[in-house]
C-alpha cells in the first residue's frame, strides 16, 4: 500500500515538474510570436494533466487562455482591466489570438476598506441574502387558508 501511494506522489511530482517547464517555453514561444508551438504546448499541459489525473497549479492554469491554450501575457497575447460593479471589482481578461474573455472577481487588500479578501463565485458578485415577507404569528410557511 505505501509503495503505490509513494508511486503516485512521486508520479505527481514529476508532472508538476513537466508543466511547469511546458509552460516557460509556451510563454517564451508566445513572446517570439509563435503562437501555434505556444498553443500546441498549452494543449499538452491540458492532456499530461487529464491523463495523470493531476491538477494544473492555480497561478499557471489562471494565465492560459481554455479557448486556445495559449499562455496569457498581459500586452503581448492578453488585454487586461479592472472593471467595477458596484462596490465589487473585478479583473477582465481578453485573450488577443481567439477573443476569449475571462472575468475574475478580486476585492482589494491592503488599499481596500475592509482589508479582508473576499471571495466571490464564479457567477459574479455575491447576492443580497433574500427576505422573509412571511406575516408573523400564525402558518409558518405553509400555504394560506381562508376559513
């Protein structure tokens, strides 16, 4: 039993490796203009993942474009803004090659009011709670009979 689950963590950590060196020269092939090796790349960053069932870290899987695989980098394959809806902010992302638009929602840190990061869903802003307009006393929820 020990020896399979060193296997695949060991397995694991070889694949982190290989990403993490796929990804540097997709981002070099990108910043040549190459961007038919980049994406061939980025693609094989997507399969060596799926196929050892193993997960593309945050900081790399965030800057690749899910439409053409190829890596994000802000002036030369993305447009990046910082959009406001309310009082929530977000991070507006497009991908120069094939027109993809990815939104990330952020909350300031340390320049913000509360200092606190927040975490919103991927459906944008996080709703208002919703209200109880139930009448107090009397059928709690239930329907309403009239006798």
């Amino acid at each position: 039993m020990k020896k399979s689950r060193h296997r695949k963590t060991l397995l694991r950590d070889l694949v982190r490796q290989r990403i993490q060196i796929l990804y540097q020269l997709a981002v070099e092939a990108a910043k040549r203009g190459d961007y038919e090796y980049a994406s061939r790349l980025g693609g094989l960053i997507r399969e060596l993942s799926s196929s050892t069932r193993t997960r593309i870290p945050r900081r790399i899987k965030r800057w690749m474009c899910k439409q053409c695989n190829i890596p994000l980098i802000p002036g030369v394959t993305a447009t990046v803004r910082l959009r406001r809806q309310g009082k929530f902010s977000y991070l507006v992302i497009r991908c120069r090659h094939c027109g993809w638009i990815h939104r990330r929602p952020y909350k300031k840190g340390k320049g913000g009011r509360s200092g606190k990061l927040e975490r919103t869903g991927e459906g944008g802003p996080p709703r208002e709670p919703r209200r109880d307009n139930r009448k107090e006393g009397g059928n709690e929820g239930g329907p309403r009979r009239d006798r």
